[in-house]
C-alpha cells in the first residue's frame, strides 16, 4: 500500500502539469464524437461496437470513453486525469509483478529493486505522450490486461493450493481475451506469458519439462507465424502500402532504427525530439545509424531465438523478449508510421527490468559491482528522469504550447509546420502561416514518413488560415488552372474544413464559395485524367454533408463509392442524402445496397441503425 502511495504522488505531480491539451489529432475522430452520449446514452453501444481505430473495434477502452461522457460528462481535462489514474495502476502492476519475478530467481531486497523498476518506468519522459494523449488510453488499458494477465499466471504457478491455481488461470484467460479488444498489441500477452515461463518459472524449482518445452513451442511457433505474415505482406507490398510514400524494404529499416532510439531514449531522454509528431523521422538519419541499427537489431534477435531454444537467459532472457515480443506489431513490418515513443509504453517494462537487474540485481548473484553506490544510484537516476518528465509535460499544458515544442523539435516536420501555421494564422498572422503552409507542402513531398501534399493541399491549409485570421477567402483561392491537377488533393485537408466548419471557426465564412471552388476542382481534375482518391471523395461528402448540401454529397459519395463499394460510411451519406432529397428510387437502391453490405458483415453497429430507421422502406417497396 505504501509503494501505491508513494507511486501515485509521484506520477500525479510529475504529469499533472500537462493537463489542459484538449483533443488533439486522433482524439476529435475517436473520442470528440462520443460527447453525444451525454445526451443520448441508449446509443452506447451502438458506438462502443462502431469505433474503427484498429482491425477488431477496440470496444473495451471505447466503453470507458462512452462511460465517462455518460456518467461524468466530462471535459478533455478528466479525460487526461483518468488516463494518470491508469498510469499509477500500471506502475502499481509493474511492481506487483516485478516483485514477483525477483523473488522467483531469488533475488536479495525485491520489494525495493520491484519499486525502482517500477518508478523507473513509470516517471519515463517517453510516457507523456501515452499518457496525456486521450486515445491512447487504448495503449494503457492494453498494457493493464496484459500486465494483469501475467501476474496472475504467476500467481497461479507458485500458488500451493489448487482452488486458487483455477480461480486465477480463469482470471487470466479472461484478461487474454479482454486484452486485444482495448488495442490490438493485447494480443501479444499470450507470448509474453510464453517468456515467463521459459525464462523464470522453468528455470527455478517449479520448473518442468513440459511448461518448457511448451513455452518454447508457443514462443517458435509465435516466430514463424510472424515471419509468414511479413512474407505475406512483402508479397501483397501494392495493397498494404498503398497510402505510404515509404517501402517495405524502407518499414523495415526504419523499425530497426526506431527499436534502437526507443531504447536510447528511455535511458538518455532527449525531450525536445519527443511528442506526437515524427513525419521527419527519415530526414534525421544517417547511413552509419542505419546500419548500426540493423547489426544491434539482428544480433539481440538471434540472441533472443537462441535463448528461446535452449531456455537460458533467466532475467535477461526474459527482458529482452518482453521488449521485442512488445514491439513486435507496432515496430516491425506493417505499414504504420515509423515512429511513435507512446509504442515504447509495453516494452519498456522489458528496459527498466533489465536495468535494475544489471545495476542492483546483480550484487545478490555476485556480480563484481560497487554495491554502496548500486541502488543510490537507479534512485538519482529517477529523480532526475522525474524532474525531465515533468519539466517536459508543462509543453502538454495547452495546444498552443504543444505545437511549439513540435516545431522546435521538428523544424523539418510537414505536420509540425502546417500545425502552426494555423495556430499563428489565429493570432492574425497570415502571412507568417503561409511562410509555414509552403515549408510543410516542400517537407510533405521529401520525407518519406510524411504524407505528402498535392497543390489544391496547399490552397486547403491557406483558405483554412484565411478563415482562421478573419481575412477575405477569395484571395486565398487561387485559378485552378495554375494547379497540378494529378493528385491535386491528397491529404486531410477537406477533413480540416469540416470541422471548421462544425465549429464556427470561419466568421468570415462564405463556404460557398469554397464548396464551389472544390466542386470546380474535381471536375477540371476528372476532364484532365487527373486522379481523386477514394477517401478525398469520402471527405468532400462529409463535407458537403455537415454544410448541408445533399446534392453534392451524394454526387462525391458515389464516385468514391465506385472506387470503395464496401464501405458503409460511404453508404450512410449516399442513403441520407436520398432521403433528404425525398428521392424513392434512389433511397430505395441505396437501401438494398446497405442490406447487401449488413449481410457481407461490412457496415459498423452505427451505420447498421441507420440503415434499420430506413428499412421499412424498403420493405414497402420504397
């Protein structure tokens, strides 16, 4: 009780002051759109089974987000202050569970180097982003079933009595199965489970040939599984990278370089290069760091197969594997963005094991180390990582300051520039927003971990400061004549609008005028065989939709409908639009379309009640 005090003081002081962010990026698609709830909450799961961030739904960190609007009604502040709360209990779970695997191989003190593992990872500047970023409170409930699940695996093999073997076994069946349905990386509880048996349980007196050889045959089979999955992905690279301006070959390089600084900085914290914006990320290196990389990363890797094989390791082994089966979604072969320290929440569990077992741990096993000075040591080494944390999440304390540090940090940053130039064009500044709008289109189109730009982008982003600055709009927009008309549009430019749009933010706002600009856009792209991805149409929908013109809404999402027949969102806006326009032929079709589309499994539950308010047209026959 005492190291749970002790640690929720010290988190709460240390993150508390970068409280005040507000929805930032990912959190106004994810958790903005859940304050409805408030006022209609019979919809609540409707929209925890709706969410879309990642391939299974994500619906158990979803339902915390709809319970909180619906109980607490709460602000972005709250939202923050939750996800320290689940930080304290993950530094609490770190703890119990290092605890554990200390006292397992038998180490002097383990309720001390347990607290300074945990505190060492807890108070970690690589933690801020994960913790005051509201999304990703996703990562933080992932990280707490899986946490959850191994100590009570562990508790289960060292319990005597067999009740209590099969009570916890069911505790942690149900957190594996919990797990992935808060985020994905949940899934990787079961091998990291696998590690522990192999690493410390079947190593000590417990140990048995057969939790052994288990635990090696889940951890190789884990592996090959995964090497066919990255051949698969190689195979289909056209499909997966599609929307990516890198390359497979290039993932890869930049994920050993990624394994390698996220490890660097955990242990030497260089806050100025942290935060949510890394679209720089391949600009920065070099060729001797990439290679550099790539020998550190094959060698631990081939340490780790072998350690797997022959079940050595003990601590080490077990470390090691933690860190790499816990980077092993998100750091590996899939084409996300390159990098996020937020990924480095999991693993570094791994990292602060390691350190304390090296540094204090290994006096108890008669390493030849200065023991006086052992834990004063990792103690100062917290203090001081504390101090960093908390002089760097006062840059958390509103979005203005946030987008500063972004840009110092990342003076190359496409996202970094166009971020500030909107927020500068606030202050009335728009000539100092275009000088920035210009500088992100010119990164965009040089950094492969960027998204690139097209030219109608950067009309986008100045309109939207135009706006922004209260200055006339048609001076903004330039002929489109003068456009590069192949991908004129390729960002989330138009998604910018909308929510400007949404929010008031343009008091100068003819939107009309920019709702014709766009309209003139397409068609001169369509005559002159430019190209229009499906999801600009999908935005320009949206778009038109908020302001209320069905028409065109219904124009752009059935162009993008034909590129995308199978997305229900897509669908949504082509029905709404047929109805509004009282349209029976149309509403007919688009509801038999959406019937098809239920049957096949592809619409989400909210999309599914659209189309239920509607169905009894189309069992009239419209």
């Amino acid at each position: 009780m005492v190291v749970v005090i002790v640690l929720a003081l010290v988190i709460s002081v240390v993150f508390s002051p970068g409280v005040g962010t507000g929805y930032v990026f990912d959190d106004i698609t994810s958790v903005l759109p859940l304050q409805q709830l408030s006022q209609h909450p019979e919809q609540f799961w409707a929209y925890v089974f709706s969410d879309v961030s990642g391939s299974l739904g994500r619906p158990v960190s979803v339902a915390t987000f709809a319970l909180e609007k619906i109980l607490l009604k709460s602000s972005s502040d709250v939202s923050q202050y939750i996800s320290i709360s689940i930080h304290v209990l993950n530094a609490g779970l770190v703890f119990v569970l290092t605890r554990l695997l200390f006292c397992e191989v038998g180490l002097n003190k383990p309720a001390i180097l347990a607290f300074l593992v945990a505190i060492i990872w807890a108070v970690s500047p690589q933690k801020v982003s994960a913790v005051l970023y509201i999304v990703q409170r996703m990562a933080l409930l992932a990280t707490t079933l899986t946490l959850l699940a191994l100590i009570f695996y562990a508790y289960a093999r060292v319990s005597a009595k067999q009740a209590h073997k099969v009570l916890l076994t069911i505790c942690t069946t149900v957190c594996l199965m919990l797990a992935p349905f808060a985020k994905e990386n949940g899934a990787l509880a079961v091998p990291l489970i696998a590690a522990l048996e192999l690493f410390v349980f079947s190593r000590g007196l417990r140990g048995v040939r057969a939790g052994r050889l288990a635990a090696q045959g889940v951890l190789l089979f884990g592996f090959v599984l995964f090497l066919a999955w990255a051949f698969r992905v190689y195979l289909s690279e056209a499909d997966y990278y599609a929307t990516r301006a890198f390359d497979y070959e290039e993932r890869l390089l930049f994920s050993a370089v990624s394994l390698v600084d996220y490890a660097r900085q955990f242990f030497l914290p260089e806050t100025s290069r942290m935060g949510l914006i890394h679209d720089d990320f391949d600009l920065a290196l070099r060729s001797m760091q990439i290679g550099m990389s790539l020998v550190a990363v094959s060698l631990m890797v081939a340490l780790l197969v072998s350690l797997v094989a022959t079940g050595k390791g003990g601590v080490v082994g077990f470390s090691l594997a933690f860190y790499f089966i816990a980077h092993s979604l998100e750091t590996s072969f899939l084409p996300l963005e390159v990098y996020f320290e937020h990924r480095n929440y999991l693993p570094s569990v791994g990292l602060a094991v390691l350190c304390v077992f090296f540094i204090a741990g290994g006096i108890s096993r008669g390493f030849k180390l200065n023991v006086p000075f052992a834990l004063p040591s990792l103690f100062l080494f917290s203090v001081v990582t504390a101090f960093s944390t908390f002089s760097y999440a006062h840059e958390w304390s509103s979005y203005r300051n946030l987008v500063s540090h972004h840009l110092q940090g990342h003076p190359r940053s496409s996202r970094a520039n166009s971020d500030f130039a909107l927020v500068v064009a606030g202050s009335g500044d728009l000539e100092r927003a275009a000088v920035h709008i210009d500088r992100a289109i010119e990164y965009s189109r040089i950094s492969k971990s960027s998204k690139p730009m097209g030219d109608a982008d950067r009309v986008i982003l100045k309109v939207a400061a135009a706006c922004l600055s209260n200055r006339r709009l048609d001076q903004a927009l330039l002929d489109i004549s003068k456009l590069s008309l192949d991908n004129a549009i390729l960002s989330g430019g138009v998604n910018l609008l909308t929510r400007m749009f949404r929010d008031s933010a343009c008091t100068n706002g003819k939107w009309s005028l920019i709702s014709d600009w766009l309209f003139r856009l397409v068609e001169s792209t369509l005559q002159n065989g430019g190209a229009l991805r499906w999801y600009v149409l999908k935005d320009l929908a949206a778009f038109e939709r908020e302001r209320g013109n069905f028409s065109r809404s219904y124009v752009y999402a059935s162009m993008a409908s034909e590129k995308r027949p199978v997305d229900g969102t897509l669908a949504v806006l082509k029905l709404e639009a047929a109805v509004r326009a009282g349209d029976h032929r149309a509403i007919f079709n688009e509801l038999k379309t959406m019937k098809k589309l239920r049957e096949d499994g592809y619409l989400r539950p909210v999309e599914v009640l659209y189309y239920e308010r509607h169905a009894s047209l189309l069992d009239s026959g419209g």
